[in-house]
C-alpha cells in the first residue's frame, strides 16, 4: 500500500514524483525552481512581446531563401499543436512540422495534426519508428542499447494510425 502521501502546499504536486523535494514551507522544488529561475526571465507584456518579434526576426533573417525557417516538433498534443499555429499564423514563419510516431498516437493527436497540416499547410516529416523493436526495446528486462529502424513519409498525412503507416524511405540509427 502507499505511504503517506505529502503534497505540494502551492500545487498539484505530489511525492508520486519519487525525486519531489519540499522545503520547510512545504513548497515543492518545482515551484520554487519556477520561481527563481522562470519567472524572473519570463516576460508576457510588451517587453516580453519586443523580444518575441527580435527572435522571430532573426529566424526569418536565417531562414531567407531556405525552404522552412525553423523546425517544431509536433505530438498532436495541444501544446505543440498551438505552437505550430502560433509559428506559422501569429508570428508569420515558415516551420516545417515534424512528428515522431513510436507506435503510441491516440486518434486525437492523429487527427490534430492531420488537421493542422491540412488547414494551415506546412510540411510534415513523419519518422516512423518499427514498432516490433520499440516494443523489444521498451521491456524491462531488456538492458542493451537498442538500434530502432525508422520509416519517414512527408505530407500528405496519412489518416491511419496504425503502426504501419505508408513509408517512403527508411533508415536506421
Ligand atoms: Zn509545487
């Protein structure tokens, strides 16, 4: 059974993070590495928004003549889904979208960036990963460095979301 269970005094958090510290205010050590070393640093208003242009402004300087002006990696998560939005509709760059399937997308995030890359038209590059060796590499008793085979495919997104996507070329690292 469990232990007693101590939670952060300012969150959600709780000692099911086995490495979780809290200090004598019982503030977990999340919150307070946020505290002193995000929050300091993270601007939201304009002066945060100044900077935000300058990098965007730099990357587009970069990217000139290029086919893509950055790279964001996409789940189909909401976070990296918004950030694919923001990058190419608010900031105005041109990323190409890239997107690792190990065997584990739910529908959602299938459908997230199918939708995505259909309704705002960025590339995607898909690395497929060979899910038989994923799942050999994934076991706990399996202690050797794992070599995983990959497959990649580019837009269009292929509906499926099984494990055998169409493949277009493949590699190994
Ligand atoms: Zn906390």
């Amino acid at each position: 059974m469990n232990a007693t269970k101590t939670i952060c005094t300012n969150c959600v958090m709780d000692t099911t993070d086995s490495a979780i510290t809290f200090d004598a205010r019982g503030v977990c050590d999340h919150c307070n590495t946020f505290y002193t070393q995000v929050q300091p640093h993270w601007h939201t208003g304009e002066r945060g928004k100044a900077e935000l242009d300058r990098m965007v402004e730099t990357i587009q300087k970069a990217g000139k003549g290029k086919d893509y002006d950055c790279i964001i990696g996409m789940s189909g998560g909401i976070d990296s889904s918004y950030l694919v939005h923001a990058a190419k509709e608010v900031m105005g760059l041109r990323p190409l979208v890239f997107h690792v399937d190990a065997g584990w997308n739910s529908h959602i995030a299938v459908n997230n960036i199918e939708r995505l890359v259909d309704g705002l038209g960025p590339d995607l590059f898909t690395e497929v990963i060979d899910w038989e060796e994923m799942r050999t590499c994934s076991a706990p008793s399996s202690a050797r460095v794992c070599r995983i085979s990959t497959r990649r495919r580019t837009t269009p997104f292929s509906r499926s979301c099984t494990n055998s996507p169409p493949r277009t070329e493949s590699s190994t690292f």
